[in-house]
C-alpha cells in the first residue's frame, strides 16, 4: 500500500469539506504568494469556478507529497509540462486578443482552450514553479504587436458607409468605430492583466526594468494606433466634421457622447494633449475665417457684439460638456483670441455709448469682462472717455441752455458713475475672508475726471460760473423737505463739477457775489449750510476761500449797531424803519458806485442822519452807499385793494414817482432817479413785463425804448396780501456776468506778473519754454492761463524792464532789474554813493549784483546823484547767478552806502575803512559772507559795513571841515515773500539810529504787479 493509499479519507467524511480557507488551493506543490486573488467575472474567478464545479467534495481526497523521500519527478516531464503551459497561455492570449468577429463567436471563452482558471493555474506555474516569466513575457509582447497590428490596418482601412446618408457624417461615423475597438482592447487588457496576475505581479516587479502589462499594451497601442498617419487623418477628419457641424448648425450631434468616451480613452492613453492641440487648431480658423465674414456681412456693431456674446457661451458651454476642466481656459483664449480679430476698438467705439445711453449696464459689464480676457480694456477706457467728452462738450456749447448746464452735467454725471459702480468692476480676494468683493477699475475713474476737465475747456470759464450760480439756486431754495444729509449730497454733487474745472478764480468770484446777494438780501435758506459750505470749499477745495468769515462778521456788528442807532430814536421817528449793513470794501465783491441815485428827499434825510451818528460813534470812517442791493418795503393802494410789495431800492424809487403822477415817460424816469440806463431798463422790466405787472407799458413788449411811456395800473390784483417782486436783484445780469468777467480777466494779469517776477527773481535766467511751464504750474491752483496769455505778459515786463532777453538767445531772460531814483533831498546839500558792497547768501563766486547807469556802464563808488538831472537817476541793480536758487531765498544783495553832505566838493566817505582810492567795487571772493535772512535794522552790529556815529560836537565839526552830515545805507534785493496783495519791494530800507530831514527814494515798480502808484516811496533815515 502507498502512501497516497494511506491518506485517502472515507468518502463520508466531511473533515475537509467544512474546511473554509481564503488561501487558493496549491495544487503543483509549489510555493504561491499568499495573497487574494483579484476577482474578475464568475466564470473567470477561479475561486468562483470552483465552488461553482464543486459545490462541495465528492469522493477521495488525494494529498500529494512531494520531497526527496518520495517519489521524483523527472525533469523531461518538468519541461514538457513548461512547454505545454506556454502554449496554452499563447493561444488563450491569442483568443483573448482576437476580435468576436473573427473569431465567429459572440463569448471568447468558447474559443479558449482552457476556463480562465486553467489559464491562471498555467501563468502562476510558468511563473512561479518554472521561473520562466520572461518567456511567457515576450510571447505576451509578441501576441500585442500583432493583434495591434491587425487592429490598425482595420481601422486605416475599414469603410463605414452602412446605414449613412450623408457622406459628410462618414468620418464622425468611423469615430464610433473607433471609439468601440479603443474600449474592446481596453477590456481585453484588462483581463490579462487579472489572468496574468503572477507574470505581472511577480515577475515584472521584480525586473525593474521592465514595464507592466497595461503600460506594454497602451504604449504598443499608441504606437501603431494613434501614430499611425492613416489612423491620424481618420481620426482628425471625425473631429474637424463633428465640431464644425455643432457650430454651423448650432445644434449638438448625435455622436457627441462618442466623443466623450473618445476623450476618456485619449486621457487613458496620454493622447489627450495632441487632441486638444489639435481642436484648438481648427478652433482657431474656424473664427478666423467667420471673423472675416462677419466683417462684411455684419456692419452694425451692437449686433456683431451679439454675435459673439453667444459663440463664447457656446464654446464655453461646449467645453464644460465634453473637455477636462483644464481645458474650458485654454479654448476660450483660443476662441476670444481669433473671433475678435482686429474689431475690439471698432467695437467699443460704436457700443460703449449706445449701451450708456439706453443704460444697458449688463452688456457693458459683459463688453468690460471679455474686453479684459483679451487685454482690450484700453479700448473701452478710450471709448468711455470720449463718449464722456463728447456729452460734456454737448452741454457745455449749448449756449442757448446755459441756466440748464448744470443740471444736464449732473444727470450726466450720475449716469457715468453708475456704469462705472455697475459694468465696470473688478474682483478683489478679501484678506481677512474668503469672499469675494467687487471695486471700481480707477482708470475709468481717471477717464472720466480727465473728459469732464476737458469738456469744460470748450467755454473757458462758463462752466465755473454756472456751477457758482447752480449753488447759489440750490442755497437760496434750500432744502425742503429732505433732510440734512441729502440736501448735503445735493450740494456735494455740484461741488464734484467744481473739481473738473481749471477756472478756481472764476468759481471763486461768481460764489463770492452770490454769497454776498443772499446774505445781504436775506435770500439765504441756512446760515449753517452757507457757513458749512464755506468751510468745506476752504479745506478740501480752494484755500482762499476765506472771505466768508469777515462777511458773517460785518452782518452780526451791523445789525447790533443799527439796533444800537434805534435806541437812540423816538418810537415813532421813521428811523427805526432804516437798516443799514456796514460793510468792509475788502471782505464784499462790491466797487464803488460811479453814480448816485436820487432818493426821495425823506429817505436821503433818514440816510444822513444815520451817517452822522455812525462818524460820531467812528471817527476817521467814511460811508460809501451802495444802493444797488437795497430794498424797501411799499404799500400798493389798488382798485382790487391793499397789497404789500417787497422791491429793490430802485424799484421803490420809481414805483414813488407814481404818488405824483399816474404816467412817466422813460427819459423823465432816468432824469428824476439818475439811475444807470441798463440798470434802469431792467427794473422797469421787472415791473411791467413780468408776471406781476404794476406798472403797464405802452406800445407792450419787452424791450425798453427811451419812447415808452409807464402807467400806473391800479387794476393789479394777486391772491397773496404780501408780494415779492425783487427777485430781479439776487438773479446775476448778462452785464454783471460781463463785468465779473472782465474783473477776472484783469485780476489774472496781476497773478500772471506776479507769478513770472517771482519766478525769475528766484531762477535768474530761464528759456521762454521754461518760464512758460513754471508760470503754468505756479498759478494753476488758480486758473491754468493760455499760452498767449503768458507769452503776452512775458512782452509787457519786457518792456517795463522787469524782464531782459538775452542778446544772444531771444529765447532766453534774464533776472528782474531794478531802478532807483532820488526824488528829493535836503535843500543845500549834495547826495553821494559812497561804497557798493555785495551780499550773497551762497558762495561769493557764484553771484554778482551790479549798479548801472543809464548808458549801461557800471558805477562805480564813490559818484554824485544830481536829482534834477534824469529825473535823478541814481542807476539800475542787474543780478547775475551761477545756477538757479529756489524761490523764497533772499538771493544776492547790493549795499548802497550814501552820504548827505555841505560840501559836495570835498565830501569823504563814511567810514575810515573805506578810502577813496578803494572805491572800485571790490572782488567778490573778498566779501564777507551774509546769513541769508534779512539784517534787523535795530541792531547795527550786525551791518557788514556801519556808518560812522557822529555826535552834536562832531557834526559841528563836520560843518567847517567837510565832513558828511548824514549817511544812510539801503539794500536791493530779492525778498522771501511776495504775492499780488501783500509784498515787500525790492528795495528793502534798513533805518539808522534815529531820523532828522527824510530823503525820498523812489523805486520803479510796475502798477500791474502791486496795484499802487507808478514809484513806491521810501523814507530813508538819516544819523543827527
């Protein structure tokens, strides 16, 4: 008996049946991993075929023992077996690999020479027990490459025409082929890879070099497959026609969810990126060419625009269907980059003011999105500020309109920034959260600032003027019934014009006379928002915008004097009827009258009584009366009955004669009043051809003839007991506009020399071009003055000798000169220069002040001045630097040291460190050095050259020996502050110790620049 006998177990045993182990059966004997074996379907598990073959053990058990102390297995039969094993693996490959259709079969395992456990059984052998893995590897690469092969003449060859009408859908047809045979050999690799678990597991991890069984199969597949050009032009000539049929037609293809499995097994295969190169390509020409047609067919840009709103959603929508996501970027790039073409600023030249003008905000936000993916947004910034510009221009020429300027520029504004806060914004990453939050692209903002300022070039100063009197509107309505915080946003809305203009003078002039007519006329709706205005305008807007305080203050004294001037009258006297508002000439926009009116003879008493009790509390003070903003209070007896009327001075003046006579020609009006004719014209316009008429013209009209005739019409009638009629004061004439006007104009030339004198006291020498743009930029927070205007003040102060052109460069000037003269000295007695001293503030070499006489020769000390000859000409100071020093430097200064004395003949100096045979002007470099501050004249210690101190005993002396009797000393030179209003002159006076006979020195200076009389006088003390 042998020992296979011995362990064979009953038959009615259960022992090992009952038996459940997860490890796979070893049948060979041989030492298999101990590992789960992947399950595939049930007939191909082989742990599966098995219970399914033997639900439980039938019969014997045979447990076989292999060792050396048994029987031995020859080694032919090991390598038969080995043999057998690799043959039967190569024909399952075969079958495995070989298309149903060929095989004739509808189950490949019907063909297969052993169930998928054989074929597993045979692997782990040949793998395991044999080590022969290579063997089993290079068939397996050889049954590949074939069944590759044969796959990829059938898909370079194969005619799919069954069942197609079109021919045109034959290669998207073929791609549904293709697609199939991508997904049957996908399958099949898939099943030899769970087949041949041991070669791939075992064998192929423990070659390094080698690559598994899928990669071999997808990299031999990509080979012959997608390298194949015959396959490549199929391929592609399926994807040209499916998304070219889908975009002409606008309609999705039937095939399209082959194409989305085509792009699985691409992305499987890492044939996803020649794909995708390959779409964007056709992607590319496709809007290419419509570009180019669109061009020609579609003239309109709103609709061209349209146009391409959809094929980006389309495409967009078509990539989010079937692409990876990282590709929805790349085709849309491709898509804006080609369909846009070179139309981006024809299209935001025709769309941008179309979509504001009809508030199409939604197509304007989509215009700003794709324009900025395609780096288009300066084209819409230029549309946008053009479109803004031209609408600004649109109003501001509109002269016809000007009482409407405002308003229209404000509804225009609102609707400008409500694109920019709608359509015009981009995203911004919150850093203290992850939301997202939406601002305004600034640059439109510059845009829009850079139109308005523009816009409002095209009228130079009208646009600053009506928003003065826009606010003066605003102020005198008041605000109603909004509240304070939205009568602030009204007022706020206009003062945002104000910043566009470049006229700050204008605005400036026009607000301040309104100002003046509400205060005055109490036409005001609020102190607190006029003052509140007045200080916001000061600090955020115009620095000068000072004046407001002292008016407020001369309202709040005047009513407490005229209160005061009440008190002192009986309670009947008809002076307590009288208000009077003293007013400051500086702080109020008023000139002096240049005519008087004639007041009635009882009022005229009433003003002169006032008068006399304001210089009795006011010695020294003078009143001008002004009664052009006066107002008085009437009583109007009509048929109808009794009304009050509220009227300006002037209109009671001539409403007055009426008590006299019922009817007045015109020329007897202006004879009686002594009114001025336009003035006049005016309120009897106001009074006859308004709405209330009481008085009546003949012949009617409204134009005021020096024929017409005024009658008193006692039949007026009107509802309210209390009229107001005066409205023609507080409104702004064309004449006065004219006059302000014409102020500005004449102001702008003082700010203009100021402006060019301080420059080029500071810089010395500059080039036309230079002083040009340093004159704009000095005077711009004011006005910004044209070129012909600076070039035309430039001549003026040329001629006046402020300004010297070089000889050589007519382009060039030179620094400001300046002329002295002796007007006047003591009788008997001669005047004398007696030593020129230099004074720089910097380095001695680098600066040089030079007296000249008036045949421009230098002076030289010690000389005569004769005041009878050349109206006493004493010279003209030239400074000459070596650079430009900044502006508030006291720069170079000549001391004039001179001395007043009896004996003209044998005069001496003034001190006995200058001699006569050193009087030539002595080299610079031998100059004290000077601090750059102006000397205190208190302190002679600190003069670099000091007169002699004469005492009585000395000057008594002096008499009979020749010695000066006085002497005195004056400095030209530049200053450290001027302006228009308030300055220093050139000529800067240091007084000596006490003063006795003054001696006159004039100073030329031009009365554009300092608005007072042609010489500036100078009083210059003298020693006792």
């Amino acid at each position: 008996m042998d020992v296979f006998s011995l362990l064979t177990l009953p038959r009615t045993s259960t022992a090992f049946t009952a038996l459940k182990t997860p490890v796979t059966e070893n049948i060979d004997g041989s030492a298999s991993p101990r590992r789960k074996v992947a399950r595939l379907d049930t007939d191909s598990d082989i742990s599966s075929a098995s219970r399914s073959t033997h639900g439980c053990l039938q019969g014997p058990i045979k447990l076989t023992v292999t060792g050396d102390k048994f029987s031995r297995t020859g080694e032919g039969d090991a390598q038969s077996k080995l043999l057998r094993n690799l043959a039967l693996l190569q024909r399952s490959i075969r079958a495995i690999l070989t298309p149903l259709a060929e095989l004739g079969t509808e189950d490949s395992r019907e063909v297969l020479p052993t169930p998928y456990r054989g074929i597993y059984t045979a692997c782990r052998s040949v793998v395991s027990v044999s080590n022969r893995g290579e063997d089993l590897y290079d068939k397996l690469r050889l049954e590949l490459e074939q069944s590759i092969g044969r796959l990829a003449i059938s898909l370079a060859t194969k005619e799919v025409v069954k069942g197609i009408e079109d021919k045109d859908d034959v290669p998207i047809a073929w791609l549904s082929t293709f697609v199939a045979d991508c997904q049957w050999f996908e399958d099949k690799i898939s099943l030899l890879v769970s087949l041949l678990t041991f070669l791939d597991q075992v064998y192929v991890v423990s070659n390094p070099k080698l690559i598994n069984i899928r990669t071999l199969a997808y990299s031999l597949f990509s080979e012959r497959i997608f390298e194949n050009p015959q396959i490549q032009l199929r391929f592609r000539a399926g994807i040209f026609q499916w998304v070219n049929y889908e975009r002409k037609s606008r309609r999705t293809h039937s095939c399209r969810p082959e194409v989305l499995k085509l792009i699985t097994h691409l992305t499987l295969h890492n044939q996803y990126h020649a794909f995708e190169t390959f779409y964007i390509k056709i992607t590319r020409e496709f809007y290419t060419a419509e570009n180019a047609k669109l061009s020609q067919s579609m003239p309109n840009a709103r609709d061209f625009f349209g146009h391409i709103m959809i094929r980006i959603e389309e495409e967009e929508q078509r990539s989010k269907d079937i692409l990876p996501v990282g590709s929805w970027n790349v085709v849309r790039q491709a898509v804006e980059g080609c369909i846009w073409g070179d139309r981006l600023e024809w299209l935001a030249n025709n769309n941008v003011g179309l979509y504001a003008e009809n508030r199409d905000f939604h197509s304007l936000g989509t215009m700003y999105r794709l324009f900025k993916r395609v780096d288009g947004v300066k084209f819409l910034i230029r549309a946008f500020r053009a479109y803004v510009l031209k609408r600004v221009q649109d109003c501001v020429k509109d002269d016809k309109d000007d009482d409407k300027m405002v308003d229209r520029l404000l509804d225009f504004k609102r609707l400008a920034d409500k694109v920019i806060a709608t359509a015009f914004l981009d995203e911004k990453a919150s850093l203290s959260s992850s939301a997202i939050t939406t601002q305004e692209n600034n640059e439109f903002i510059y845009a829009l600032g850079d139109a308005f300022t523009l816009g409002f070039k095209m009228r130079r100063n009208k646009p600053s003027e009506m928003i003065a009197k826009h606010l003066d509107r605003v102020m005198r309505k008041g605000q109603g019934a909004s509240t304070d915080v939205e009568f602030e946003a009204v007022l706020d809305s206009a003062l945002a014009l104000y910043r566009y203009t470049e006229d700050k003078d204008v605005f400036r002039s026009f607000y301040h006379r309104s100002l003046a007519k509400r205060l005055l006329l109490q036409k005001s709706a609020s102190d607190d928002f006029e003052v509140a205005m007045l200080k916001k305008l000061k600090e955020q807007y115009d620095p000068e915008f000072g004046m407001g305080e002292d008016m407020f203050k001369d309202l709040a004294l005047s009513r407490e004097f005229v209160k005061e001037y009440h008190s002192k009258l009986d309670v009947d006297s008809p002076g307590r009827k009288l208000s009077v508002m003293v007013l400051q000439r500086s702080a109020w926009p008023f000139t002096v009258q240049k005519t008087s009116v004639d007041l009635p003879p009882h009022m005229q008493d009433e003003l002169a009584a006032y008068d006399n009790y304001y210089k009795a509390r006011h010695s020294g003070h003078t009143l001008d009366w002004d009664h052009a903003l006066g107002t008085a209070t009437l009583t109007g007896r009509f048929k109808p009955g009794h009304k009050e009327l509220s009227v300006s001075l002037y209109q009671a003046v001539v409403l007055l004669l009426f008590n006299t006579e019922m009817e007045w020609r015109y020329t007897d009006i202006l004879g009686q009043t002594r009114i001025d004719p336009e003035e006049l014209r005016r309120v009897l316009q106001s009074l006859a051809c308004a709405k209330k008429k009481v008085l009546k013209k003949v012949p009617p009209g409204r134009e005021i003839n020096e024929n017409d005739v005024f009658i008193f019409n006692a039949d007026f009638d009107d509802p309210r007991s209390k009229i107001h009629i005066n409205s023609i004061q507080a409104k702004v004439s064309p004449e006065e506009s004219r006059r302000t006007n014409e102020s500005i104009e004449g102001d702008r030339q003082y700010y203009l020399d100021a402006a060019i004198v301080r420059i080029m006291k500071a810089r010395k020498e500059l080039t036309y071009e230079q002083l040009k743009t340093t004159t704009i930029d000095a005077v711009k927070n004011h006005f910004v003055p044209t070129v012909d205007a600076i070039k035309k003040r430039i001549d003026a102060l040329v001629e006046s000798d402020y300004l010297e052109r070089s000889p050589h460069d007519k382009t060039k000037f030179f620094t400001i000169q300046q002329k002295l003269y002796i007007r006047a000295i003591p009788p008997g007695m001669g005047f004398r220069v007696t030593a020129l001293n230099l004074l720089p503030p910097f380095t001695a070499e680098e600066w040089r002040a030079t007296l000249y006489d008036s045949a421009e020769r230098e002076r030289h000390a010690p000389f005569f001045v004769d005041p009878n000859v050349e109206d006493g000409y004493l010279g003209v100071v030239k400074m000459y630097g070596a650079h430009a020093f900044p502006i508030n430097s006291d720069g170079a200064r000549l001391e004039i040291l001179w001395e007043l004395t009896d004996n003209m003949a044998n005069a001496s100096l003034v001190s006995d460190t200058n001699k006569a045979a050193n009087l030539e002007h002595p080299p610079l470099a031998d100059q004290p050095k000077e601090p750059a501050s102006t000397i205190d004249p208190k302190d002679p210690t600190r003069w670099p050259t000091r007169p002699t101190a004469l005492t009585i005993d000395a000057r008594a002396a002096a008499s009979v020996s020749g010695q000066p009797t006085r002497t005195g000393r004056l400095l030209v030179e530049t200053t450290t502050y001027w302006s228009p209003i308030q300055r220093h002159d050139y000529v800067s006076v240091l007084y000596q110790v006490g003063s006795e006979t003054p001696l006159r020195i004039t100073s030329e200076i031009a009365t554009t620049i300092i608005s007072q009389p042609q010489d500036a006088l100078f009083l210059i003390g003298v020693n006792k």
